[in-house]
C-alpha cells in the first residue's frame, strides 16, 4: 500500500474504489443493498469483488466458475488484459466528448461492424449505451418506414410470443411477457405479437400496413428458444414483398455467441437492420443499431435520434478490443468446439429432457420444475448459471471458456441436480 496524495490509500500505485466503498461480508453488503438499492431486481444472489477469465470472486472469498458471463456480457471473460488496457489507455487520453464531435475509435467499430456483418454499400451504425436502446432506435426506424397503401402511415409492428427486446417504454412494447408489460400499459401502440417460430402466421400477419417484424434469431429470456430453419428466410421474403422491414434483434446472439458473428448469419439473408449489444464491449456498456443499404440507412434524417454517451470513446474503444481479442485469440473456434462438448455433455446426463441452442447460448430442460434450486445448489458449489423458466437453466458463459471447465460442470450437473430435488 502507498498513498496518493489526497486521494488515500492505493494499490501498486494505482486507486482501489474500495478507498470509497469500504468493505465488508458478503451479508453485510447485501444489508447495505437492502437500505440503498431499489427493490427492481430482488435480492442478489451474491456480492462480486472480483474476476479473472471465466472465474469470479465473492466477498466472503468463494470462488466460481462464471457460466452466466453476466448473461452474455463477458465475450472473453473478466479481467481480460488486452481488453483493459485499451479501456484505460483510451480513459486516460480521450474519455469522452459530445457528440458535435467525433472520435477515431468511434468511426474504426462502425467500418468494423459493417465489415464483420458484411453490410452492403449505404449500409450505416448508431451507437447506444445498452440492448434497450439499440431496439428504441429501431423503432423510430420503423416509424420512419415509409407509407402503406393509400398513403397512410405505416403503424403496425409485429414481434413474436415469448419475444424480450427490452424494459424501455419502446422495447417493452415489443416485448411479450405481461409481467413486464402490463404495470405500464399504455404503451407505445400498434406492436402484434404472433405465434413462435409459426410461418403462416408470420405471413397471415404482414401485408403493407406493417412497418416492421422484429425477430431473436434465439429467443434468450423464453429460454434458449431458436427460430426453426428456414423461417427467418421466410420473413425475409414476406417483409421484403409488403415493404415492411427486418428487424433482428441480436443483442443476446451476435457477437460471436454462437461461435459466428451473428447468429442469423447461417440464413443466407440481409436483414434491413441488427442491434447488437450485450457481448459487444466485452463487459463495457455499448450496443448498436446497424441498419443495411442506402434507403434504410437514411429513414432516421437529421435531428431525428441522439444519445449523450452513445458511442462514446471509450466504450468504442472497449468494443473495439473486444472485437480484435475475439478475432486474434481464434474465439469462434472455441466457442464451436467448447459449445459442442458441453451439448452433447448435457444431453447424456440423467435428468436432462432437452438441450437447445448453439455454440455458448445454451438452454436445457429438466425433468421437474427444480431450475431454481439447481441455480442455489450450483452457487453452494460454486457454479453460476440461470433459470429463465421453472425447469429451463440457461448456460451463457464467457466465449473462452475451456473444455476442462465445462467439463467440470458436466461432472457436478447429476449432483446438481438431486441436491435440487431432495430439498425442493
Ligand atoms: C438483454 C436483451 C435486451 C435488452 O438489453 P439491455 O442492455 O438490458 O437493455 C434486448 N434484447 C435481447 C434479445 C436481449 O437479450
């Protein structure tokens, strides 16, 4: 310990936030939480000091194996190296600036972005501090979609049952689930939900009143739900026939999640639009709206959007690591092979109905509603995973999670799991 002066106590030379927090057990801080933090999100299930790759540290000093990555957050991990040395090299010469300015890392992640979806030409990136955002900006897009027939506006948006884009008032209307919805209705109008995964529902549902179909290629908050083949080809060819935009939301599956840069990559289309953000800054907060060719690229004029902190230096610069890190460590590899081990891992073990997803999005079902006590047992021994339904855990780890590490899950998993049933 040295000191900086008038600054307190530092570490190695370099200041601790804890000189501001202070510090405590683990029960302590949750108190602490109780008496400041607003009840939105329950109790949490641990107070986090500390990671390094795919490990993370709680406050009593357990250690465990992260395999939620701050749900599809950590592309590579806690800690990464390179990742943090680009934040804090930019942090400390450029932080932020207004947007009647520009920066470097701001224009090299668009160029990036649209050269790793291979955008067409006309094709341009908007900047957003989250997925919410990314998917308000899409809305305004598609409010901007032109006219239907007779000139009237084009008012309808179609998402799918089971579909999560988000907790602002724009997104939640495009969000299914009633028990985020309905504290808050009315909401922005005009947003159908149809059945999942349902191709002549899709085309029942579009013709030239309908702005845009927002879709997950795999619904992550229903439970690691994929579109079946050959549907997003189909809403292609539907919106493209009435007028209407298509609108992926990615923010869960890009990012090399499914050990390809997007997870729609496989369909063979050009969507008019993607958001991004959860895996994007690779622990940093940035999401984005791509928007595909000249004429969708240009729906949102001058003045139409804006954000403060919207692709902001340091979260571009953050992205913009984490995109090489990815690309230079041979990440979609990993994710491939490590994705593959732990699918066929989970498939054979006892208890164990269905697997689903692809690459590190992973959802499977158990044989009885124990997914939340799994998620207690797993934390008494140190593994982090999530239940997004009463028998569904959904598996989203860091994409450079080893073999050895997941199969170190696979090995605990049976015990797992009758701990969950002998103390439901
Ligand atoms: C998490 C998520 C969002 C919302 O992102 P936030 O950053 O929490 O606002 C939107 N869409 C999908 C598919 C998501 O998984």
């Amino acid at each position: 310990m040295n000191e900086t002066p008038g600054a307190g106590p530092t570490v190695d030379g370099a200041p601790k936030a804890s000189v501001m927090t202070g510090t405590g057990s683990g029960a302590e801080w949750l108190t602490r939480y109780s008496t400041s933090l607003m009840g939105v999100f329950g109790t949490p299930q641990r107070v986090l000091v500390r990671g390094a790759g795919c490990l993370v540290w709680d406050a009593d000093g357990k250690e465990y194996l992260d395999l939620l990555g701050g749900i599809a957050v950590n592309a590579l991990g806690h800690a990464h190296p390179f990742v943090t040395s680009v934040i804090a090299s930019q942090l400390a010469t450029l932080g932020h600036v207004s947007n009647f300015f520009t920066s470097p890392t701001q224009i090299a992640l668009a160029e990036k972005l649209l050269a790793l979806t291979h955008a067409p030409a006309g094709s341009k990136v908007f900047f957003t501090n989250s997925g919410t955002e990314a998917n308000e900006a899409a809305f305004k897009l598609a409010r901007r979609n032109g006219t239907g027939p007779a000139g009237a506006p084009r008012t309808k948006i179609i998402a799918l049952e089971g579909a999560f884009h988000g907790r602002t008032m724009g997104a939640l209307a495009l969000t299914a689930k009633e028990a985020y919805r309905a504290p808050f209705e009315p909401l922005p109008g005009g947003v159908v939900h149809i059945p999942f995964g349902d191709v002549a529902a899709l085309e029942a549902a579009i013709d030239e009143t309908v702005a845009a179909v927002f879709l997950e290629p795999i619904q992550g908050e229903a439970g690691v739900r994929p579109l079946p083949a050959g549907y997003l080809r189909a809403a292609r060819e539907a919106t493209t026939k009435a007028g209407a935009l298509l609108i992926l939301d990615e923010v869960q599956t890009g990012i090399g999640r499914t050990g390809k840069w997007l997870a729609s990559e496989d369909a063979g289309i050009v969507p008019d639009s993607i958001t991004l953000a959860k895996g994007l800054g690779g622990g940093f907060p940035i999401g984005a709206l791509i928007t595909f060719g000249e004429r969708v690229s240009s729906l949102l004029g001058a003045g139409q959007h804006g954000t403060t902190f919207g692709g902001n230096p340091v979260a571009t610069a953050a992205a913009l690591a984490t995109l090489h890190a990815i690309e230079s460590q041979r990440v979609l590899e990993n994710v491939a092979t490590v994705g593959d081990y732990l699918r066929s891992g989970l498939a054979a073990v006892d208890g164990v109905t269905e697997v689903r997803g692809a690459g590190l999005l992973i959802g499977f079902d158990l044989d009885a509603d124990v997914a939340p006590a799994v998620v207690n047992a797993g934390l008494e021994s140190g593994f982090i995973v999530n239940s997004p339904g009463p028998r569904t855990i959904r598996l989203a780890p860091p994409l450079v999670l080893t073999t050895d590490q997941a199969g170190a899950f696979l090995a605990a998993l049976p015990a797992l799991l009758q701990t969950a049933k002998d103390t439901q």
